[in-house]
C-alpha cells in the first residue's frame, strides 16, 4: 500500500504560477490546493489540514507577509516554504526570520523545487516524531520520576510545578543521593522551552583550570592543547535548560564570570573574540551549605543571591516515611526481567535503615538483591551486608531507642505494629479499604483514619 500524498497548498495570485508549482511537484507525489492571495490561505487552513504551504510573497488583497504572521500564530502551523521574485532575497530572509521554514527564489528549476519541499517535509516530520517520542517518554515515566507519595514529595513537587513554567533562576539543596537531578528535569520538561537541550555540567568533576572553557567554550591557542574552536555547555544549552550540579564546588575564579553570564546573557569564550547571546534557563544544585560557604569565603555571595532566586530543598530519604518501600517496590518494577518481591523481614529491614545515602543507595541495594536473590522473594541475605548489620538487635528493630522513655518507645513500638500489620492487610486486599478493614475487624472509617495518620496511600497497592 503506497504512503498518502502530502497535502501542499500553494498560494500565488498568478494562475499560471500556481499551475507551474503544481505540475512540478507532481500529482503523484502531492495533494495540491490552489488559492490566490494570503487571506483565501487563511480561510483554507480553518477548514483543511495541509502539510505545507508554498506562500508567495507579493499578492493582493493580503500578501505573503501578512499572511505567514497569522499563519504562524496558529497551534500547529505546516511548514512554510516563501516564494519571491526578489533579487536580492532581502524579503525572503525576512520571511524566515518570521518562521517561514524556507523559500525559494523565481525563477526556479523543477529539481530545485522539488528538494526543497521534500527536505522541507522530512525536516517537519522529524520535529513531529521528536515531540511525539518525548511525550511518549513523559507518559511512559508517569506524571514524576520522583516516586513517593509522602507529605514531604507532595510539597516539593507542588512548589516545582509553580516554578516550572516561569524563567527564573533555581538552587536545589539537599543531601548527595536525593534525587537533585530528577528535579532539575522535571523544572526542565514542565518549561516553556522543554523542547530545548537539558545539558548538565558536574562541577565537582571539573578540574579549576577548565571549568571557564567548559562552561562558555574557547577559542583556539587560548590555553596548551587548545587546537581548534570549542562552544562551551552555555552554548549547548541555548534555548534549553542548564543544570550546574555541585555548583557549592566550583571554582572562585570562574564563580565572577558566571555571574556576569547570568546578569547580562552573554558568554566570552577563553581567548577573546566576540561575545554571545545565549537563552538559558540555569538550575543549580548543591549539597553544601553556601551560606557558610560564603562565611568561609569560598563561595560569593552576589552569585548565591542571584541563584537563589527560588531555593527548593530535597528532603532526605529518612525523612519520607512509607517512600523507602514504595521506592524498594518502584526499582524492582523498574527491572523487566524479574518478578521478585520483598520478604516482610528484608522490608522491615528497608524500612528501619536510615539510609545515608539516600535514593540512590536504596537503588543500589535493590539492584544488589536482584543480583544475588535465588528465588523469588527477596530476603535478608540478599540485602547489602552493611544495611543488614546495621539493624539494631532485639526490640529495637521495633524502632524504639534505649535513650527513649517508656511512654516514647511504647508510641513507637505501637506505631511500628500498625504500620506494619495494616501495610500487609493494605496488599493483601490490593488496596481495597472496605476488605481490609473487614478482615482487620475494623470500621472502614477508623481504618482510613489511621491509614492518614500512618501516611499509608491505599493507591500505592491498588497499582
């Protein structure tokens, strides 16, 4: 079955000229509609759907000009391709600068015609496919990468969403492993410009001596081993986001001619030349703290303020409660070739752990006990050795401390029991409330309650 014929609509109030570009583009090839002036092109696209416009310039009534403004004010404009019968192409440079994808001159060669809608067709539909593939990816990774459901990520994604869209500068702080980056992209993907290059830079990995040529380029001879031009990550990143990860370690010397890049949106490269205009939105993230950094008089301050335009704050992940199994249960999802579940004893010990490193030890440890378990339920041998050996004996796994008086280590004790029997009852019922408080012996309103109260989403279970 032959592909369908692009739909071209050709816009020239000339009927010869018209009846010239269709005969040369070929009704074999193309689906082509005639009309003679800008306003006739508007009134076919409320109608029709096109997938190019061949758009002469000089018309009556509207002309090509006046036409491609409106045309590219619609929501999903077709390509257009300006023809124009001036020599110096001055008008036709112009229309491009406008948004008209390309042009052609008069008089043009068939061959010439003909490439120039077939690359203009091909380039349309592969920024068609590029936005449909992040869309897909976008749904395939659901509404967040950060999983968790605890009020701590509630609030954080909250506050991402507002900040998202806007221009302004961000500074993520938090703990090395809690998920920094994630946020970074999430601030990227929810952007205006998500269609633009997310470029990350680790400044920590960055020797003193190059973090000015790796952020805004250098030109060639500037520094020893310098041989050729090279555009630095502000380039890269032009009409995109740049995520400046470990920003807490770069260099004093480069922190001056950062923030002369943020204040006048413009990068010098190493060696002298022209200065360049970049559009980029600049997300930074630390684990340090920058206010004593600037007290110890390794960090700037100016730069500090002018980062912190917004400061979110990752939260760690002892702090997010019934998150460390629902992430435990995330990465062994995220595996296609398993289908291993968790012991009660490995999650009572996932759960008891503080978790030093964060997201991205529990990760690990997940991976580790992929790689090790034998059969299909995770145990406690298969869990890293320092996180089991980190477990407290006795009682104690109950969650209480000897430094705890009776009445704090019997609420804990309690709450560790509720937790725990209620999350069993919660997936051995799917997350059905009404069923599992029937089999506790409870009334589904108590039972809700206390799922609140313990920051147990019955959701989580049900998916």
């Amino acid at each position: 079955m032959s592909p369908p014929r692009a739909r071209v609509l050709v816009c020239d109030d000339e009927p010869a000229a018209r009846r010239g570009a269709v005969r040369a583009l070929g009704s074999d090839s193309y689906d082509c509609v005639e009309c003679a002036n800008g306003a006739e092109a508007i009134e076919a696209l409320a109608h029709d759907v096109f997938d190019l416009i061949l758009l002469d310039l000089r018309m009556p009534v509207m002309d090509g000009q006046k036409a491609l403004a409106e045309i590219v004010k619609l929501s999903s404009p077709p390509p257009v391709i300006v023809v124009t019968a001036d020599a110096s192409l001055r008008t036709a440079i112009d229309a491009v600068k406008s948004g008209a994808a390309n042009f052609v001159a008069k008089p043009y060669e068939i061959d010439a015609l003909r490439h120039i809608v077939e690359t203009t067709l091909s380039s349309s539909q592969l920024r068609r496919d590029n936005r449909q593939l992040r869309a897909e990816v976008r749904h395939l990774r659901g509404p967040s990468a950060l999983v968790g459901d605890s009020p701590a990520i509630r609030e954080l994604l909250s506050a991402v969403d507002r900040v998202a869209p806007t221009n302004a500068t961000v500074l993520i702080v938090g703990e090395s492993g809690t998920g920094k980056e994630l946020v970074a992209r999430r601030l990227h993907e929810h952007s205006a410009t998500e269609r633009g290059p997310f470029v990350t830079v680790n400044c920590s990995a960055i020797p003193d001596t190059l973090v000015e040529s790796e952020l805004f380029g250098h030109r060639r001879g500037a520094f020893t081993g310098a041989d050729r031009d090279r555009i630095g990550k502000f380039q890269e990143a032009d009409g995109g986001t740049l995520f400046l990860d470990e920003i807490g370690d770069m260099a004093i010397e480069a922190q001056a001619k950062l923030l002369r890049v943020l204040q006048e949106g413009e990068v010098e490269p190493l060696g002298g030349g022209k200065a360049v205009r970049v559009n980029v939105r600049v997300v930074a993230a630390t684990h340090r703290d920058l206010k004593q950094a600037v007290s110890d008089g390794t960090f700037r301050e100016d730069l500090l303020f002018r980062l912190k335009v917004i400061d979110l704050s990752m939260p760690p992940l002892r702090e997010r409660g019934g998150d460390i199994l629902r992430l435990a249960r995330h990465f062994l999802s995220e595996r296609p070739d398993t289908t291993l579940t968790f012991s009660t004893e490995a999650e009572e010990i996932l759960s008891s752990y503080s978790w030093p490193g964060n997201v991205r030890e529990l990760r690990n440890a997940v991976e580790r006990a992929v790689i090790f378990c034998d059969g299909d339920v995770v145990q406690p041998r298969d869990l890293p050795s320092d996180i089991v050996s980190d477990q407290p004996s006795g009682p104690s796994l109950l969650a209480w401390s000897p430094d705890d008086d009776f009445q704090e280590a019997k609420q804990k004790v309690v709450e560790r029991f509720e937790r725990d029997i209620l999350t069993r009852a919660m997936e051995a019922h799917l997350g059905n409330v009404s069923q599992a408080a029937r089999a506790l012996g409870l009334h589904r309103q108590n039972l809700q309650q206390k799922l609140r109260q313990l920051d147990i989403s019955a959701e989580t279970f049900r998916s």
